[in-house]
C-alpha cells in the first residue's frame, strides 16, 4: 500500500506584466492564497480579526551629547533615550515642545532617536491541516501583492531582529511572490501557464512540499490599452520626511518618464482638503506632469475620504471604453479625518471598482504607517499593494514591472487545487503537480528558503525543525540568483547575526 503524505502547499504566480484582482475580505472555502513575481498576492482574513503592534528601537546614549533642552531636565550620564521619553511623559510637556526637543537634537546616524511606533498590522490566523479525505478542494484568491517582503526587509535593515519584526507584518505569500522564477509560460490560446514540483519539506522531513507556479505572456505596454491614470498623493504632515513626499515624487517622476504616450494623467492631492493639481493631461506632456508632481509640499491631517472620492470623480471623468482606469494611492495609511474605519474604506473602494475604475496601493514611509488598511484596499479596489522604502524599489515597482501595477489581466480569480486521498492525507495552505523531480530545481529549492525565512520571521506555529542556520546553509547553494535574491541572501545573514 503507497505511503500517503502530508502537502505544504504553497503557490507562487507570476504575472508578468500583468496582475490578478479581488476582494481579500469575502471568506473562501479553505485559506489564503499567493500569487507573483512581476505580479503578486494575496490573503484573505476576518475584518473582525485586526491588531496593533508598537515597537521600539532604544538605543543606549550619553546625556553628554543630549545636554538638556530645558532648564529643568537633568538626568544622569548613563541616560537612554526611553528616560527623556519618560520625562516628557511624566511632566506633561506638550508636543510641540519635545519636536522642538528631537529637532535639536545632533544627529545620530547609527541610532534613531526613541519615539512611539504606531504601525498597525494584521493577518488572518495561520491555517491549519485540512484531512483530504473531508476537505479535498483548496480554494483561494489570487492577487498580487509584495507589500510585506519590502517592509520586513526595510525592518532588518533599520536594525531588528526576529522578536522586533511584528509576526502580522510577515505574510509568506508575498515573499515568495517579491520574487521571478523560471515558470512555464502560457500555451498558444491560454491565458496562464502553470508550473509544479513536489520534494520533500526542508523543516519536517515527514511532509512533502507543493510548489505551484503561474504566469502570464510577457507584456508590451506599447500595445497595451490606453490608459487613465489619477495619481492620489497623500500630502498630509505625516508624509514629510524623506523617506516618504520626497521618494514618492522621485518614484513618479522615474514611472512618468516610461509611460507611453496614449492616455492620460491626473493629479489629486488630499490633507486636511482634498485639491486637483493636474485633470486629463495627456502622457505626452511629461515634463508638465513631472513639474506638477514635483511641486507639492506635505503638511495639514489626512482626509482620505474626500481624496479618494475626487479621485474616483476624476477617473470617471476621463474614464476610457476598454482601456486601463486606475487610481493609484500614494500614504502612508494614516488616515485621521473622514471615512478611517477599514470595513467602511473596504465597502466604498469595491463599489467603486464595479464601474471599471480600479486602484493599486503604494505605501511609504515608516513610523505610523497602517499597512492593514492598505492592504484591504488595494485587495478591494482589483489592485495590488506594494512598499516603497527607497528608489531601488520605486525602480523595482514603478519601472521593471510597471505592466503589473498598470494592467489587470483578470479580475475576481480564483484558483483551485484537488489532492487525491489515495496518495495525500492531509494538506496546509502556505503562501500547483505535474512534474515530480528526484532532486528539486533551483527555483523550488530557493522558494523553499523564502518560505521557511517568512515562517520564522512570523513565528510560525507550523515551523517544525526549521532554523535560520538552515536557511543560512541552504542560502550556499543558491546559484545564478538576480540582484533581488542576492539581497535576499544578506537579510538572511543580518538576521543570522542578531540571533
């Protein structure tokens, strides 16, 4: 009698130059689902389902190079900068004293100085085994997003280690699909093409693992529709630092100077008011477009509800028969004045896609940034979500795989995967099987690595034997990688190293 195994199932699709679209919050029969690489992926979860982390960095320094900035703070020299925090706190100095406080501060380019981390987080919980012989069907969303891979990644980088990463902040499936492998590409008169492998799984060595791949043809957005774009610019306060108003006019203006010449684009704005800075300009005029983006200035509270609603309008206004409407939001989430509730954001962005008009979700900055509530959106707007933390990745998203984040291939996909009890006795959802190999290939063998990293990072319940040495080890035996894994490789060791 054969042997029946246990599946990890995890799903990597590829869209190239094209992404899939849906609504994360309408509950599938089994779990989440994943999809990629020059397109993406998704999760579905419970609205109800919501937490918050905060998080800290509080580095050790010297009251010395701090002094004092009023009169009656006195601390001792061995201080940190939780105890001027605490001081503050405790003797109910207002806020706009201590910014007055941290901007007098000298700067220290190895330590940031302590301040109140609001980001806010949330994922479904981890699924489960499903028995094949009760639960033989797998179904699930397919969407394309790389949010948490480029957010984590941004999280090692500035310094913490596993216990700092919020566990809600990793989403497995958009690790893997941060990522290009080598799939099968679509047969003539087919829309996808499907890749599959089994081998045995590297932290359970009881368990098999599934690698399922699909992809689209490759995209010349030179025959692309036209296109109708609203960029939907978050000028808010919150949106001052470098890292966010200034990279995002930096990123725009690269995506300008790539964007064919058929169509047209706008330019809203939303703070405490919403305003048109640019309506129905025509992609030739680049240099207009880019002289519009690069005026504005951040300050004010975040309205997203009326720059969302003028988006909407200006969309509709210049809405194309058969052509590519989309708005894409640039925030960092932190929506203070309107519509802030996420099921009521969630409800209004997929009335709104049903007229054609969808929205893609770009998220900057760090701090107070609400990646759960950009997240749902773009989910439901038949869009996709991706993080920008510097002008290699805005060149990532914006340049190398611009058709992903332009042009929906299909929308509302699901995807389906029946296991056979005869052979399989029970399966989890990680992130398709035609081929089995005797030795695993190199794209299954690195996708294998980025599952097992995520399940780590997010401490994973599932996580088995899996240790970062091994996923140090296996990082040895990747070969040929591009500069994306390469990069991957060293957050492995920057994490290996903090323990």
């Amino acid at each position: 009698m054969k042997r029946k195994s246990v599946i990890a199932l995890f799903i990597v699709v590829a869209m190239v130059g094209t992404s899939f679209a849906g609504c994360g919050r309408k509950n599938l029969e089994t779990t989440q689902g994943a999809v990629n690489g020059n397109g993406s992926s998704t999760n579905n979860y419970n609205a109800d389902n919501s937490t918050s982390d905060c998080y800290d960095t509080e580095p050790s320094v010297s009251v010395d190079d701090y002094a004092s900035y009023s009169g009656d703070l006195m601390m001792e020299s061995d201080a940190t900068c939780a105890d001027v925090q605490d001081y503050y706190y405790d003797n109910s100095v207002s806020g706009s004293t201590m910014d007055g406080y941290y901007n007098w501060l000298p700067e220290y380019p190895d330590y940031p100085v302590y301040e109140w981390n609001t980001e806010s987080y949330d994922k479904p919980d981890e699924t489960g085994y499903s028995m094949v012989q009760t639960e033989p069907l797998s179904t699930f969303a397919a969407d394309v997003d790389t949010a948490s891979y480029a957010n984590v990644r941004r999280m090692i980088e500035n310094g913490y280690g596993i216990s700092d990463i919020p566990s809600d902040a990793v989403r497995p499936e958009e690790f893997l699909n941060y990522f290009s492998y080598d799939l099968n590409k679509p047969g003539r008169g087919e829309k996808f093409g499907v890749t599959t492998e089994i081998a045995e799984c590297p932290w359970n060595t009881d368990h098999q693992l599934l690698f399922v791949g699909m992809t689209t043809q490759d995209l010349d957005l030179r025959e692309a529709p036209d296109s109708n774009l609203v960029f939907l610019v978050d000028v808010s306060g919150s949106m001052s630092d470098e890292n966010q108003l200034p990279l995002l006019q930096k990123s725009f203006d690269a995506l300008i100077d790539e964007l064919p010449e058929n169509g047209t684009v706008s330019i809203v704005t939303y703070a405490s008011g919403e305003e048109v800075v640019l309506s129905g300009e025509s992609m030739k005029n680049k240099q207009e477009i880019k002289d519009a983006i690069d005026s504005l200035v951040a300050g004010g509270a975040t309205n997203g509800e009326r720059g969302i609603q003028k988006a909407y309008e200006i969309a509709e206004n210049y809405f194309i028969k058969g052509g590519n409407n989309r708005v894409i939001m640039a925030t960092d989430g932190d929506l203070n004045v309107g519509i802030s509730d996420p099921d009521e954001l969630e409800d209004y962005i997929s009335e709104k896609k049903k007229d054609g008009v969808f929205l893609s979700v770009l998220g900057f900055g760090m701090g107070n940034y609400k990646d759960d509530r950009l997240e749902r959106l773009a989910d439901c707007g038949n869009g996709n979500y991706s993080y920008i933390d510097s002008f290699f990745e805005a060149k990532k998203v914006l340049v190398d795989e611009m058709g992903s984040t332009l042009v929906t291939v299909a929308k509302d996909v699901k995807m389906q995967v029946e296991f056979n009890p005869t052979y399989v006795n029970g399966y989890r959802l990680i992130g398709y099987e035609n081929s089995l190999y005797e030795t695993p290939s190199d794209d299954m063998e690195f996708a294998c690595l980025v599952a097992e990293f995520a399940m780590i990072l997010g401490r994973s319940e599932h996580l088995g034997n899996g240790t970062i040495e091994d996923v140090m080890d296996g990082c040895k035996n990747i070969s040929g990688g591009d500069e994306y894994k390469d990069e991957f490789v060293q957050l492995v060791r920057m994490i290996a190293k903090r323990g």
